[in-house]
C-alpha cells in the first residue's frame, strides 16, 4: 500500500464505532462510549503516524480509488498532516468530556455516533485529494453535525438554530460544487494537487477566478462570517461538546478550504481584497458584541465569530501560513474554554473583589499604545522586521494592539506596580512570540503554501485601513470604561448586546421565529 494513502485509514476506527453506537440505544451504552473514546485514540495515533509517514515519503497523492475521477484520493503535505493531528486531538478528547457529559441521557448512543462520523467526515475532509473526496466529506460534515445541533428537539432555540444553519450551510455547499465543477473544467482534473500546481503557474483563466470567487463565498459561509453568523451563536442550544467539536475543523472550515487553494486564491486578488474588508469588519464586528455578552457560553461564540473572521482577513492578505497557524492555536484554546466553561464561572463566582477596578486615563492609553508599538518595533528588528512583507508587518501592529490594550490597565493610576511590571513583561513576550511563530510556521509550510505577493495600490490601502481600524477600536475599548456612565454609552451598549439586530434581521428573512415542533 502506498504510504501516501495512509490519510484515508484515519477516520475508519470512528465509522466503525459510529455503527456501534447507533445500535447501542437506550441510558448509559457503555460499550458504544469505550468504543468511541478508544477508536478517537486510535485515530490520534494514526495521524501522529503521518507526520513519520511525511518525513520518510515527503509529500504527495495517492493513486485515485475509483473510476472516472470519483472516489478516495488521499494527500499527504504539511498542511493535511498538522490539520489531521489537530482534528484528532480535539475530537479524542471531546468524545472523552462527552461520554461522561451525556451520561444517563437516553439519546447517548445515537449522539455519539453522529460525533464520530462528524469526525470522520471532517478528517476526510482535511487529508482529501480530490475534489469529489473534499465536496462530499464537507456536505457530510455538515449533515452531521446538523443531526448534533437538533439533540434536543424540544428546544425551540435549538430548532431555531439549525434550521439556520441548514441554510447557511447548504448555500455553502451550492457554493463548493460550483468550484469544484469549475476547477474540472478549467484544469482538466479532479485531482487537487494537479490544480494547484497549475494554479501556481498562473494558468487557469476566467473559470478558475470565478472557482476562487465561489470558493470564498463557501468559505465565508461555512465560517460564520457577518452578516450570516446568527447560527453560531445561538449553537448553545445544544450540548457543550458539540459547541467545542465546532473547533475540530467544522466551523474552521472554510478557513481551510481558503489556505488548501491558497494558490488558486491568488489568480483572484479583487477576491482577496473583498476578504479583508469582510474578514476585518466580522472581526471588530464579533469582538466589540463578546464584550457585551453575559453569558460565558455566548461571549465564547462571538469570540469564535471574532477569530473567524481574523482568520479570514489574514486568508484575505494571503497570509496562508499564519491562517493555519492561527486555525491551530483558536481550536485548541477555544474548544477548552468551551469545555471548562463551567468551572471557570464557579472559580469567578467565589473569588471575592479584591477592591476598585484600575481605569486607564487618556494619558494611559496614550503611553500604553507607545511603549507597544516601541516594543513591537524593537523585538521586530531582532527577528528582521525590515525584511518581513508589509502584511506581516501590519498584522503584527494589529495583534500589539492588543498588547497596548492589554498595558493600559497596568498603566492606570490606580494599578499596583506589580501589575504593571506583569503586563510589561506579557507585552515583550507576546511580541516575541509573535515574530517566532510566524517565523516557523513559514519555515514548515514553505513549498505547501504561497508566500504572499507584493501588495498593489488596493493592497496597501486595504492594509492601512485594516491597521487604522483595529487601532482605532483599541483605543475605544481602553476607554471605554471612562465613558460607561455616560447615557449614551448605554444606549450603544444595549445594540451592541443584540449585534445591531442583524441577526434578527436574518430570522425575520427567514422566517426563523417560526420553527415547526419536531416530533
């Protein structure tokens, strides 16, 4: 058997406990949950083994298993490897959290099964190298992970829910084929590998533009992008493993999809370009309404819409690298967060106030904001910031806008010096980590990815508005506690708390309020 077939054995053991699980009905299949936690185990270790398997082999396809161009088609490339391995891990251990999560339900069988198979379609998805393979391993993701969403059908928030999301997801869908229609044609192939090389090449004419266009419109679909992201954050409706399975490469996916034809994405800058204007604004977008959001669970889907579209913005600079980088270190994080949740809001519950909130001034902000981007320059040259593309360099200035966020409460009047020196000390770090990573996730997808083109007039001016925007939300952020008395501020507070009623907005296109009971 050829070693670069080895992608498709991944996702087998969870299909075989899948069908065990559906025929373990009833409270407490302790067979169908062992089975599945070991199966999702196995399948950790299968994709740990392909990262031994690119080394000895290097990357490549395998041979289709089919006729006509339709079957299994298996690629093995840095990128299929570190989305593998991610998906693996993040779904073992959610299937473990859920098996003790769901215990005495009546419906744990069949939800394990369909966690297992949304798994197993997800990893079909990541390591796919053909084009029939990747369209139906992410229809079948998302037909699954419907099946999870509708858990508790008496809910008519959770109907709500999916049935948005159906939507959205089928739009996705449409989108996805119309591509993969597009790219047999323009390249005379199904396989991706062939397309992408050709891609790279420059080649591919209007049919393969119009792909890239398509593509994108699935992708922006599929990752909750404004203003169709109701659904994401109305999923906690269902049950707290489904919320973190989200982030095993289910609501990542289109980010995925952007960073797999990373080359083809790159026959279409106007496509691009339209990227970062939406990627951007979903992303001040989520942030500003997570702020607002009372319930951990809520405020953590809008983080996850934030991040989305920060990921999409980076896709949109052609920033490939740092958008898997980023896949990665939101998933692990965020799909945590989701499932120690719980915890975290009984630990905040018993810690006593220690006294006053420290309130950054004005002059505050202003000094925080200097000695971040001081900081940023300073450690930047260390690492050749003067060689680095000016994308890099932008997105650097918008993550230390964080950091300066971050130093203003440690430069408030009233915070203790200890504060201070700690969020100095995190501001250095960060910037450090920044240029590092960036740094070894070029070095490891080089020859997989694209480095990202010299930026054109629309370029620059995208780029530019995309630094002045985040800056300019910081600055409101870290003062916004000064002006949060204010008649006004509570007023923009309560919008913001409902998202500006987009959402509502799309339920009332929809007809989303009215949800059918299910029986």
């Amino acid at each position: 058997m050829s070693v670069h077939l080895l992608p498709l054995l991944v996702p087998a053991p969870l299909v075989l406990a899948a069908v065990v699980a559906f025929r373990s009905p009833g409270v407490r299949p302790r067979t169908a949950v062992r089975l599945a936690e070991v199966t999702a185990l196995l399948s950790l270790l299968a994709a740990l083994g392909l990262v031994a398997a690119l080394m000895y082999a290097g990357p490549g396809s395998s041979q289709l298993v089919g006729l006509s161009g339709i079957g299994l088609m298996a690629r093995l490339d840095v990128v299929g490897v570190t989305m593998t391995t991610l998906v693996a891990f993040v779904g073992w251990i959610v299937v473990r959290y859920a098996g003790t999560y769901l215990d005495g339900e009546a419906r744990q069988g069949p939800f394990t099964g369909w966690l297992c198979l949304t798994l197993a379609s997800v990893l079909l998805l990541v390591g796919a190298g053909g084009l029939v393979q990747f369209v139906l391993a992410w229809i079948a993701a998302g037909a699954c992970l419907q099946r999870l969403l509708m858990f508790y059908p008496d809910r008519a928030a959770a109907r709500r829910a999916a049935r948005k999301s159906r939507i959205v997801s089928s739009l996705a869908d449409l989108a996805l084929i119309g591509a993969a229609v597009l790219l047999a044609l323009a390249y005379d192939t199904t396989g991706i590998a062939v397309v992408l090389e050709v891609a790279a090449r420059g080649e591919g004419g209007s049919l393969a533009v119009t792909a890239a266009g398509l593509a994108a419109v699935a992708a922006v679909l599929k990752s909750a992008q404004f203003p169709f992201h109701g659904w994401l954050t109305e999923v906690m409706e269902a049950p707290t493993p489904v919320s973190a399975l989200l982030h095993a490469g289910v609501v990542n996916a289109g980010g995925f999809l952007l960073i797999r034809f990373a080359d083809l994405m790159l026959l279409a800058p106007g496509v691009l370009a339209l990227l970062v204007v939406l990627g951007g604004f979903t992303a001040l977008f989520g942030s500003l309404v997570m702020l607002t959001q009372p319930a951990v669970k809520t405020s953590l889907a809008w983080s996850t819409v934030a991040q989305m579209g920060f990921m999409i913005l980076q896709c949109g600079l052609a920033l490939f690298p740092l958008a898997l980088l980023h896949v990665v270190a939101h998933s692990l994080y965020k799909a945590h967060s989701f499932l120690a949740s719980g915890g975290a809001v009984e630990r905040v519950t018993a810690i006593r106030r220690p006294g006053p909130v420290a309130v950054p001034d004005a002059g505050a902000v202003g000094r925080a904001f200097a000695v971040a981007l001081t900081i940023y320059v300073f450690i930047g040259l260390g690492f050749g910031l003067t060689h680095k593309s000016p994308q890099i360099i932008a997105l650097g200035a918008i993550l230390i806008f964080g950091v300066a966020y971050m130093l203003a409460q440690g430069f408030a009047d009233a915070a203790p010096t200890a504060l201070t020196r700690r969020t100095a000390l995190y501001a250095v770090l960060t910037s450090g980590a920044y240029f590092a990573l960036q740094m070894a996730a070029t070095r490891l997808t080089e020859g997989a990815l694209p480095a990202p083109p010299p930026p054109g007039p629309l370029e620059w001016g995208l780029t530019i508005l995309a630094v002045l925007s985040f800056g300019a939300v910081a600055v409101v952020q870290a003062m916004f506690p000064l002006w949060a008395h204010h008649p006004a501020a509570a007023g923009l507070r309560v919008h913001l708390s409902n998202g500006f009623y987009a959402n509502a907005a799309f339920d009332r296109l929809i007809g989303g309020w009215a949800v059918r009971r299910s029986h």
